[in-house]
C-alpha cells in the first residue's frame, strides 16, 4: 500500500527539490535510486506548482473584491518606482 503524500509548503517543495536535483547531478545514483528520487522530484514541482496556482487564485479573488486594485506587471512597477525616485 503507498504511504499517503503529506502536503509541503512552497518554500519546503523548493528545498528538496534543489536537493533531489543536486543527488541526480553528482551521478552516483544506481539506476533505481535516480528513477526513485526523479519521481520525488516530480511529485514536489507538481506540489509547488499548485500551491503557486492556488495563491495566484487567492490574489485575484482578492483583486475582484477591490475593484479599485489591478494586477499590473512587477517589473513595470519597478521601473516607475525608479522613475520616480528622486535619487
């Protein structure tokens, strides 16, 4: 029977799976040991990208309620910041 995933954190899903692919880049991994820890690997992209999904969901509920808010481009909004910054 396999063991029910636990969900992680954004941040958590990141660090292993920097660390799964540091593993799979030294090269030292016999074959199934790599096919185990790129199916980790797998799984926590798949975790991170929903989390990232569901706040994206959470911002724009959240812009729909204000009205007066609109989603504009980060970068956009650091070039006018520089724009109109007197130093």
């Amino acid at each position: 029977m396999k063991k029910k995933e636990q969900p992680v954190s954004f941040e958590n899903a990141l660090t292993e799976l920097e660390a799964v692919v540091n593993r799979l880049e030294q090269g030292d991994l016999n074959l199934e040991d790599a096919l185990a820890q790129f199916e980790l690997g797998v799984n926590l992209a798949k975790q991170a990208q929903e989390r990232l999904t569901n706040a994206e969901q959470r911002v724009q509920i959240l812009l729909e309620k204000n009205t007066t808010a609109s989603l504009s481009d980060y970068s956009a909004n650091l070039e006018q910041t520089d724009e109109d910054s007197p130093f």
